[in-house]
C-alpha cells in the first residue's frame, strides 16, 4: 500500500542523520553522482509522473534542446527518371517512392510494370529536420529574397512605365499649346477647353512636384473595415523638431510618433520660441472648458446638487455646466451693480481734461521691456511721522545718533537714557572712568575668585590624604589585597551572626 511502519521511518531518519554527519557514505543517484543529504525530500524525490525510481535533482534541471537545422523542405525539387520498370515500383507509373494505392496520377490503360515505358521519376524525400517551436511557426523560415527581387524588378519596370508615358502626355500638351498659339481665332471655344485642361493638368503636376501625393503607408482598420493612407505633411521649410535643441540631455525626441513633449528650448524667449513641445498643445482648443466641464461634475457629485457622470450622461453635463455658467454671470453682475449702487462709479463721471490726459513734461524718465523706471521719476523720500531735528535737555544731537551695546544714545554726550541732562565732554569722560572703574572690578573679582579655588583644592587634597589614613571612599581601579578582604568579609559575617542570635535571645525575655 505504499506506507512504511514506525520502525521503517525510525531508521530512515537515523540513516539520513548519519549522511547529514558525515557517518554515512552519501546517496548516489542513476548517473552516479553523491546527493547532497540536505537537500529536502520534496526536491530529490521526483514526482510520480515521471517515473523516476531513484532519488536524485535530474527532474529540477532544464531539459538540453537540441540544435536546430537550419535547413528547410524543398521544393520542386527532380530526380532522374528509370529506363526500365523496377522491381518494387509502383505499377502504375513506375516511381519506387510509392506504391500503387498512393499514387497521383491518372490510372493508365496499361501500366508501366508492362510496358516499361514512360517510367516517371521518383519523389524527392523530404529530410527529417530538427525544428523548434519558434521555427515551425517562423512564416519567413526558407523564405528566398531572390525571389523577391524579381517582384521588386515588375514593379520598378511598371513605375518606369508611368513615367515615360507621364513624360509622353507632358510633351504632347506642350505641342498641342504650340499649335494653339498658332491657330486661328475661330478655334477660341476649343483652345478655352484646353487651357481649362491644361490648368488641371498644370495643378496636378505641381502637386506631384510638392510631395503631398507619395503616400508613406497604409492604414487599415481592424475587422476588414475601410483603409486610409498616412501622408507627409510637414513643411519642409520648418527646422525639425530633434534639430533645435542638439545636447544629448535634452528633451527626448520619438522616431516613430514623431512626437517631442518637452520643450527643447526652455531658456528661449517665449515671444520668439516658435515651438515649445507637444505638451503646450494639450492646453490648446477646448480641452480647457473640458477640463472645467469634469471638474464641474465631480464638484456637483461630491456636494450632493447632481449625480450626472460626465462619461455616461455627457450631453446632460454640458447642459447643467452651461447653465451654472449663466447663473454664476448673473450672479457676478448683480453683485457688481449692487457695488456699483452703494459707491459709486469714477469711470463713468466727468472725463479728465485734455491737459492731463495728454499732458507733457520735460522730465526724463527711462523705461524698460517691462514697464519699470530705470532712470529718472525718483521718488521722493517719504516724510517721517516722528519728530525730526528736535532737540532735548540742552542736547546737542538728536536721540538715536548714538549706539553701543545694542542701545539709543545721544552722541554728544554718549549717554544711553532718552531724558537725561547732556553733560558733554565731562560726562564723556566720567563715563570713561566708571568703564574702566567697572572692569578693574571685575578683573579684581576673577582674582578672587581663583584664588578661593586654590584654597579649595588644598583643602581637598588635605581631605585626601585623610581618607587614605581612615579610609572613604576608594576609586574603582584601586587593587585590593585578596587574603586581608578575606578577613574582612569573614569578620563581618560573624559581627552579622552575633548581632541575629541577640536579636533572637532578646525575643525570648519579654517582659509580659
């Protein structure tokens, strides 16, 4: 039935631990090669329907292809014929490649196994070739480009046909206008009609000369419907999109959309940028008011007003987004009368007087592109709300003409206080002398202070040198000696051990 019993299990698992340990010789599959023992189960076994009895990573690698030929099946391909009938040979037209059942031609009156006459050539015999997947179904595989070259060689000699009879009808209208000139008057109808012609004629071989007429490639629809040709329509007088820009870290240009979105040129003045890319185009026409149009839908959708999808209702969107329009123009006119209404309106008072309006001045002012003075027009400086040039408590300089140390001052007397007295030249120099006043303190002050730290560190170094001779408190890295912290611990365990056992023997002599 395919199961093993518990002590089958039990000794594949040990002999799988011994191979894991290197106790056992490794497992051989069918080529002889050693099974790496870590490999799981569900890898080395092969599945049941490739029939693989033993063990082994055979199934896991890809299947070798073969070579393929790179020959193909012939065609029309003639043998030499027999002069005699030949033993085996069909009998009916004597080729030893078939028998009589098989064969393809007419049955003859009398076959050629009894007269030996007209004995037809045995069939070539197609060889086995070793196809591929990709080369039986290559629809080019033995396709033959000499054969084509005779297609290409009609239809050159067809074009070169047109030509010459286009060339031959060109010199027979030139004579047939010759003539004309010639002729009598009494042939005005006729020569009318030809001119007439002769113009059509003219028109399309100036069409043929421009290029507008060689078609570049068929269009067909699918599903068999009507076919359209692609022409070339650029003018050949543009410079050419990939041409405007020639760095290589441009805008990227598609050969075959012919298509460039980016702007090649974007440091180009816009007013002489000619092209500025596809993506410019988007933005042209009514993809616009479209936009608006979606926006509009999705709006109204999300703030309940309407439930229109632009894509399946799109006639009713138009009509509710033109009728928003209306009402939001009507309700900007109201609001602009109703302004109009409650201020006024300058613009349509009296007009201003001719002297104003087209005034002139001798001042010189320069302009640039944009419309900003360059030169002249400065403007005036614009008058203080403060008080200027004002005076106080028998100053000299206005407040603020002096600064230090992030405050106003008065310069004359280099004080700080807005309404102080000025005090000149002395009040300068007191407050020289209360500067220096000032820093001599606190020079004397950083004095002291270092030499309060001096104290403080003998004192400490004095500290020091106590704790060494009464101990205190000893830094990490101090190295203690092994058989005297013995002793210690020792002399502290039985001091522990007394003060317990007095504890206990005070318990016992309660005095209740």
């Amino acid at each position: 039935d395919g199961k093993s019993s518990r002590e089958e299990r039990r000794k594949q698992r040990e002999l799988e631990e011994g191979r894991k340990a290197g106790l056992i010789p490794h497992e051989l599959d069918e080529d002889g090669n050693a099974i790496n023992p870590h490999i799981p189960q569900f890898m080395a076994n092969a599945p049941w329907y490739l029939k693989q009895d033993a063990p082994g990573l055979k199934h896991q690698k890809a299947p070798k292809k073969e070579e393929e030929s790179q020959e193909w099946y012939k065609r029309g391909v003639t043998t030499t014929k027999a002069t005699k009938f030949r033993k085996g040979a069909c009998e009916n037209c004597g080729a030893m490649t078939h028998k009589k059942k098989d064969c393809m031609e007419r049955p003859r009156k009398v076959g050629a196994n009894k007269t030996s006459k007209d004995i037809a050539a045995d069939e070539y015999v197609q060889p086995d070739l070793k196809l591929g997947f990709e080369s039986k179904r290559d629809r080019y595989n033995g396709f033959d480009t000499d054969d084509y070259a005779k297609v290409v060689e009609r239809y050159e000699a067809a074009d070169a046909l047109k030509q010459k009879l286009a060339k031959q009808k060109e010199l027979e209208r030139a004579f047939r206008r010759a003539n004309r000139k010639e002729g009598e008057a009494s042939d005005g109808d006729d020569s009318d009609d030809d001119s007439s012609s002769d113009d059509d004629d003219a028109k399309v071989a100036d069409a043929a000369a421009t290029g507008f007429t060689n078609i570049k490639r068929a269009v067909r629809a699918p599903g068999g419907g009507a076919s359209g040709t692609v022409r070339n329509l650029r003018l050949r007088e543009d410079t050419a999109k990939y041409l405007r820009n020639l760095d290589v870290d441009s805008a990227y240009y598609d050969p075959k959309t012919r298509s460039m979105r980016e702007n090649p040129t974007p440091n180009a003045d816009p007013a002489d940028n000619f092209f500025r890319g596809d993506n410019a185009h988007r933005l042209d026409g009514q993809v616009v008011e479209f936009e608006r149009m979606n926006r509009h839908a999705w709006e109204s959708t999300e703030a309940g007003t309407s439930n229109i999808h632009m894509q399946a209702a799109p006639s009713q969107a138009e009509a509710l987004f033109k009728q928003f329009k209306e009402k939001k123009e009507k309700l900007a006119t109201q609001n602009k009368v109703s302004i109009m209404d409650k201020y006024g309106d300058a613009s349509a008072g009296k007009a201003l007087p001719d002297g104003l309006a087209l005034g002139q001045t001798e001042q010189y002012v320069e302009y640039d592109r944009a419309g900003r003075v360059i030169k002249g027009n400065e403007r005036p400086v614009a008058k203080s709300c403060y008080e200027e040039d004002v005076y106080l408590q028998n100053h000299t300089s206005v407040w603020g003409s002096f600064w230090h140390s992030g405050s106003w001052g008065y310069a004359c007397c280099k004080q700080l206080v807005k309404n102080s007295y000025c005090t000149g030249a002395r009040g300068i120099e007191a407050a020289r002398e209360t500067n220096d006043l000032m820093v001599s303190n606190v020079e004397n002050k950083r004095a002291m202070d270092e030499a309060n730290a001096a104290r403080a560190k003998s004192s400490l170094d004095a500290t020091k040198k106590s704790k060494d001779l009464w101990g205190g408190d000893v830094k990490e890295d101090v190295e203690l000696d092994p058989k005297k912290l013995l002793d210690a611990l020792k002399r502290q365990d039985e001091r522990e051990a007394q003060i317990i056992n007095e504890s206990k023997a005070g318990k016992n002599k309660r005095g209740y």
